[in-house]
C-alpha cells in the first residue's frame, strides 16, 4: 500500500519538477531569420496562436550580438504603454496588435551593430506561462539609392519590406519628383488586394507604357522596371508598401547621362563626313604632313650616309698617299746616290788616264 502511494507521488512531482526546471513550463517556438540591408526596415513578428481567451499583459524583446553575449533591452511593453531603449530609440516600435497576442516588433534604418539574435517574450494575465521566440537578423551592405542610366536604357529599382510574418501587402505606390520642383507625379499604383491591372488616367501619360511592376507581390516585392529612360526621367522616385497600417518606403534618386559617342567606320559615317564635316580635311592634312616628315627624313638620312661614304674615301686615299710618299723618297735617294758615285767614279778614271 505504502509502495502504490510512493509511486502516486512520483508521478505526480515529477512533471511538476519538469515543469519548473523548464522555466515555468515555457513555450519556445523555433529560431527564424531575417535577411535585410543597412537602412532598410525589419518586421520581426512575434504572435501567440492559441484559440482559448488569453489577455496579453507584457512584451519584451531583447538583443544578444552573439551566442554568448550579454543581453540588451530593445523594447518592453507593459499596462498599454510601449518604451524602446538606448540605441534602439525612435527605430524599433511595436506593430503588433495586442488584443491579437501579436506583439510584433518594427525595426527602421537597420544599422550593421544590428545584426544578432531578437528574443521576443510574450506574459499572459494570471498565468506563469511564457511565450518566446527568437529571429536572427543578418544585415547586409546599403544598397546604392543613386542609379545612373543612360538615355534609352532600362532600369530596375527594388522595392522589397522583409518581414518573418506572411502579411501581404495591401498597396504599392511608386511617385516621382524631378529635379527643382516639389510636385509628385504618379509613376505606378497597384492593389493586390483588389486584384486590378495596373491602369493610367491621361495625366500619368509620362510613364504609360515604360512602367512595369517586376517584383514578387507576394513576398512583398514591389520592384518596378523602367523602360526607355528619357533626359526628362531624371529625379527622386519613392517607393510605398503598405501592409495595413504599416508603411515601409525607399527613395532612389535616378541620374541620366547621354551615351558616349561610338565612330564606327560605315559608307554611311563616311558619306557624312564627306559631305558635311571638316574632320575629313584635319585626316587628310595630317597624312600629308606626316608623309612630308617621312620623305624629308629619308632624304636627310641619305645625305648623311653619302657625306660619310665620301669622307670615308678621301680618308683612304690619303692613308694610300702617305703609304705611297715615303717610298717613292727612298727609291729617289738610292737613284741620286748612284748617278753621283757613276759620276765620281768617271771623274776619277779620267783624271788617272791623263796623269798617265
């Protein structure tokens, strides 16, 4: 009897300790991850599915920059007030409706000290029960909000609201505003809800026909294609999607520049140039000038190389000279030598005929 109300007891402390060592029998649902670019806005939903009555008393949701790092308060909500703290003020804000157990959090300008671990917490009237869920925010590079294009060429702006909840976007808007004047012009419009083709009053007349919507509308995409780009496109465009009441927007300011120009050597660029440009003479004084140059040149070069044949030859025959000369002087003195010796000789035989 004693050993049945032993193993009674057992089981029933047992789930209680379990209860209690789990945190007061917490709900934790599964991390999610949320991808979006510096200065853009993040939707991080945190809602409570649950069909039984439950009134929602408090939110909290915290910032951990990694696994092990310490804990930051980004926003609490208690007795119908919302509060967003330190560097979190005037960015983060809560969207969720209350009364839904949505205690969504909106987070604008997103910045790279951003990227990390949002724990949302959720507390019940009357109840130990702790809801939670985490989203692991990953921040990218800005993406450029000035575009170059030039004139004739398409362009693709993106107009994308990252959210972990599927909220579908109930409008897109796209305005424009050229450069020095302050009024808007519509671009697009578009409502998913109503499920109406895109369609334009004679006033839009200036994008009718260039403007497509590109983007997925049911991941909240609301990108816009513009074709055949004119000087007259230059300006701000800004981007609207609304999800209910929520607005997220994105501003591009759209430059235009003229194509750079491409010589192509056609009979029909030739023709032009013939007839109505003075490109054609510059062209043909500068090959004159340079064949002058040319012939001018050779000309030098082969009076030079003449003058150095010519000097090279009277070098040579005077060293022929000069080899010549002292010969020439030595059989002169041998010749000289032997006419006076004949003669001295001569001289000497008379002078003893006559003595005899």
């Amino acid at each position: 009897m004693e050993s049945g109300m032993f193993c009674l007891l057992k089981l029933i402390l047992i789930p209680v300790l379990l209860d209690y060592s789990l945190g007061l029998n917490d709900l934790i649902v599964s991390s999610l991850e949320l991808t979006v670019h510096v200065g853009d806005s993040a939707l991080m939903g945190c809602v409570f599915q649950s069909t039984e009555e439950k009134r929602m008393t408090k939110v909290d949701w915290m910032f951990s920059s990694g696994e092990h790092a310490k804990e930051d308060f980004v926003l609490y909500y208690y007795a119908n007030l919302s509060v967003a703290v330190g560097r979190f003020q005037n960015r983060a804000h809560l969207v969720g409706d209350i009364s839904r157990k949505d205690g969504s959090l909106l987070l604008q300008n997103v910045e790279e000290a951003d990227q990390g671990n949002y724990t949302c917490e959720i507390r019940f009237e009357m109840e130990s029960q702790v809801f939670k869920r985490t989203v692991a925010l990953h921040v990218l590079p800005e993406e450029p909000n000035e575009l170059v294009v030039h004139v004739g060429d398409s362009i693709q702006m993106g107009c994308v609201f990252q959210s972990t909840e599927k909220k579908r976007m109930t409008k897109v808007d796209w305005m424009f505003s050229s450069e020095g004047h302050a009024k808007e012009e519509i671009v697009l419009r578009y409502h998913p809800k109503l499920n109406l083709p895109v369609r334009y009053p004679q006033n839009w007349s200036r994008f009718q026909n260039r403007v497509n919507l590109v983007g997925d509308t049911s991941r909240n995409d609301g990108s816009i294609l513009l074709q055949g780009v004119k000087e007259s496109d230059r300006g701000s465009y800004t981007c609207s999607i609304h999800l209910g009441n929520l607005t997220f927007r994105k501003t591009f300011v759209l430059h235009v520049v003229q194509k750079e120009l491409r010589t192509l050597v056609t009979p029909e660029t030739l023709r032009h140039e013939i007839l109505g440009g003075n490109h054609l003479v510059i062209i043909v004084g500068i090959v004159c000038a340079t064949v002058l140059l040319l012939s001018v040149l050779i000309l030098t070069l082969k009076k030079r190389n003449k003058s150095s044949e010519t000097s090279t030859t009277v070098v040579k025959s005077l060293e022929n000279a000069k080899k010549a000369l002292p010969e020439k002087h030595i059989y002169t003195s041998i010749a000289t030598r032997e006419v006076i010796e004949e003669e001295e000789s001569s001289g000497k035989s008379e002078a003893t005929y006559m003595t005899m």
